[in-house]
C-alpha cells in the first residue's frame, strides 16, 4: 500500500533581524540597513535589508568590508530578545495550521500539513494564509515553498523572494530537480560545487547520472545524500521533537592550508561565522568548544573541550592540539559548540556531520 503524498511547508522570514528593525524604525525602511557589529570590533553583518544587498552585501560579511562597499550603510546592533518575541509569534502562528512544526531557526520553519482540513486541505492556501498572518500581526513578510518533502520545500521558498511563495507539486518534482542547478542542492556550498563542474555536472540531471559508487568515492556520506536528492529522494519527516545538540560551522579550503600558522589565520573569520549562527539561534548556552580538522589524505580528527565562551585562545589551543595529529596539509577546518541542553552520552558527539563543505551561514 503507497503511503499518502505528504505536504511540506518551509517558511522563512525575509531578512528578518532588518524587518524587525525596519517595522520598528520606519525611518530605516530606505536605507541600506544591516544588523551586525561595528567595524572596529571586528564585527560581522548578521543580515542586512534588500536596499544593502544592492551593493553586495552579505550575511557573514565583515562590517568593515561591508561599509566599504556601502559608505552611506547603517549598521545596529542585534536585539535578540525583540527578536524572539517576534519569533515565538510566528511559531503561534504557524501551530494553528499543524501541530508538526520543526524551527531551524529563529527565522524559520518546516511544517507538515498533511491532511489537514485548513484552507480547503489546500497547502498553497495555508502557506498564503501564514503569510499574510505574519504580515498583518507580526509587521514583516515571509517567503515559502510547498513541496511533497523537505529538499525540495527549502529550495522552493527561495524561488520567489522577497515576499513570494513556489509550490512543486509531485508531478513536477522530477523535472525540478533535473533543471536545478547542483549550486541549489541543499548542503552544496562553492567548493562542493566546483569539484560537481570539474565532473561535468551542473544540473540535477547530470548528477543524477553520476554512478553512486562516483559520488561516495568523492564526497564520502554526503555523496549518498546527492544521490538521492538527485532521484527526489527525502524521506525525513518534519520532527517537532527535535532537540539541536549542536552548532557548528566549517569551511573546505579551495587549496589545502599549509602550515599550522596557516589554519591560525582562518579561525577568526571560522570564529566570527559561528558566533553569527549562535545570534540566528537565539544565543543558546552551550557547555564545550569542538574543532575539527580534515587533512589532506582525508583523515580526520576531532578535538573538544569543555567551556561557556568562544575565545580564539581556547580554539587556537584546540587547533594545536589537532594539527599534532596530523602534521600534514589541511583540507577542512571546522570549529562548533555542544549546547547545554544536550543529553550526557558515553560516545563523542560526531558534531559536524550535518555541515557541508562550502556552506555559508545566512539570514535570507
């Protein structure tokens, strides 16, 4: 017996730190506007509004960087606490249309609304209805996608931002992902990418033709995820129980770092991209520091130590303590905290293995 064809929402707010700000500030609203830390603090923007994204300005960006591309850019600080307040209404929102809702974060959210009687069971109707819900009550607008799993849903509410909505429905699926550009996979990040051209691959299609045993030989466990996005293939369910042990980021370098002294001069920026997802996540404690380092040969080695704060000592410590292992070029670097929330457990938290190489932080 087939199981009925589920109906994936992924909502997510439009550059949401700036449209809380700009609702709040009217006088911002034409502006080019980003949310982050000053300059001379070695600050990195958290989001900016669409009028700073004109000049090519980003998520994850150095302030400093980003007022030299935007002189007339005004930057304020975050505030978290008027950002969950805005966060947790929305959630509201969204549990009167599904009792399966599962945050990613601050700014967004999947939600199963499979069979559900709202809206006629039209999951088009509910994701507009959402929307100009979060419009009226909440001062901001949102972007989604509806699909029948999570893949498709995420790159969908992409499609038509700001302030839009795709649907794909099962039918069309297939011809998506054969047309989608493997730079809008999921977990595809710029290096991924590359090495996915330097196949001959640009395009779902192409990846899809790709032999299984190619994919892992070149990407290890994250090819087999390829594989089956390729074929349409996610059967993750939208889990409102789950609990985030950890955040991490990491970066796969384009060339191999060297040296020791060379993977010290990557962990501030790994730093400072960090410290921005803890900022899109609410500021959650955490109880340990992690690093991890993946050598040229492909070995790898992950380090951890107990701690409540980021500091570049205690990572450059951890980084020393690593690169010992090795001795040797490194590929990937990647630096991540283990939240207080989590549960004692007798094996070591694999804490990177969700992230992707080339994968970028961001507000969208």
């Amino acid at each position: 017996m087939t199981a009925p064809q589920r109906k994936i929402i992924h909502v997510d707010c439009d550059a949401f730190y700036a449209a809380v700000e700009m609702r709040d500030h009217p006088e911002w609203r034409a502006l080019p506007l980003a949310i982050g830390g000053r300059p001379e603090t070695r600050g990195v923007v958290a989001t900016c509004n669409y009028a700073a994204r004109r000049f090519g300005i980003h998520s994850a960006m150095s302030s400093a960087r980003a007022l030299r591309l935007c002189p007339e850019l005004t930057i304020v600080p975050p505030d978290m606490a008027r950002y969950r307040e805005a966060s947790a209404r929305i959630l509201a929102i969204y549990h009167d249309y599904t009792a399966l809702v599962e945050p990613l974060s601050l700014d967004e959210a999947y939600l199963d609304v499979s069979g559900q009687p709202h809206c006629r069971g039209s999951a088009s109707l509910m994701a507009e209805a959402i929307r100009s819900r979060i419009r009226n009550e909440i001062g901001i607008t949102a972007s989604a996608g509806i699909a029948p799993n999570k893949f498709l849903a995420k790159v969908a509410s992409d499609w038509n931002k700001p302030d839009g909505q795709h649907l794909i429905r099962p039918q069309d699926a297939a011809a998506f992902i054969a047309a989608l550009q493997v730079k809008r996979f999921y977990g595809v990040g710029k290096v991924t990418a590359a090495r996915l051209m330097a196949l001959g691959v640009e395009d779902g299609a192409g990846l899809a033709t790709l032999e299984l045993s190619v994919l892992l030989r070149e990407f290890g466990r994250f090819g087999q995820r390829l594989h089956e996005l390729a074929l349409g293939i996610d059967a993750r369910p939208v889990n409102p129980e789950r609990v985030r042990k950890s955040l991490s980021v990491e970066e796969t370098f384009v060339r191999d770092l060297p040296d020791l002294a060379a993977c010290r001069r990557e962990l501030p920026a790994l730093l400072a991209r960090l410290s921005l997802r803890l900022s899109r996540a609410g500021a959650p404690a955490f109880r340990g520091l992690q690093l991890k380092i993946k050598f040229a040969d492909f070995s790898q080695t992950t380090i951890e130590q107990g701690a409540e704060e980021l500091t570049l000592a205690a990572f450059g410590q951890l980084l020393e303590t690593g690169y010992a292992r090795g001795l040797r070029p490194v590929r990937l670097l990647g630096v991540g905290v283990k939240l207080a929330a989590m549960e004692e457990s007798g094996r070591q938290m694999e804490l990177f293995e969700t992230a992707q190489p080339g994968t970028k932080p961001g507000s969208t």
